[in-house]
C-alpha cells in the first residue's frame, strides 16, 4: 500500500478524465499510475451518489400524496390553511 499524495489539481484532472472525457477508470489507472481504488474515491467525491435524487424524489410523490403537506427535517408540516 503507497502513502503517495496527489495535489487537488491532479486529482480534479484525473476525475475530470473519468467523468467529462469518459475514459474508464482502469485507463485513467494505469496511464497515471494511481490504483483504482483511489479514482473511485476521488470519482464518488464529485459526483453527487443516485440515491440522494432517488430520496428526494420519493419525498416529493410522498408529499403531493399527503397534500398539503411538505417535509421538514423533523416530520411533516401542514402547509394548507384551512
């Protein structure tokens, strides 16, 4: 295991690599020479992770199904008048 350290720059180019020009993350891997592991992270970091948009949509349809309601961090709020 290598205790190497990459600048931000170097990993914002690597990611950018993987993300924006869609080389794999084994390319990226052995053309830099930085395992896998590493870009993975450094990948998972930027990129906002799919069950956060998978949460929020459920709070959403959950919310016009209780209609009138809306969630809050501490449970639902009733947002009609009566």
């Amino acid at each position: 295991m290598s205790n190497q350290r990459f600048s931000p720059e170097f990993k914002d180019e690597a990611v950018r690599q993987i993300v924006d020009r869609g080389y794999s993350v084994a390319e990226v891997s052995e053309r830099l020479g930085v395992s896998a592991h590493s870009l993975y992270k450094w990948v998972k970091a930027v990129k906002p992770d799919k069950t956060d948009g998978q949460a929020a949509a459920l709070i959403e349809a959950l919310c016009e199904q209780r209609g009138g309601y809306h969630w809050v961090s501490h449970g639902w709020l009733e947002t009609r008048r009566a």
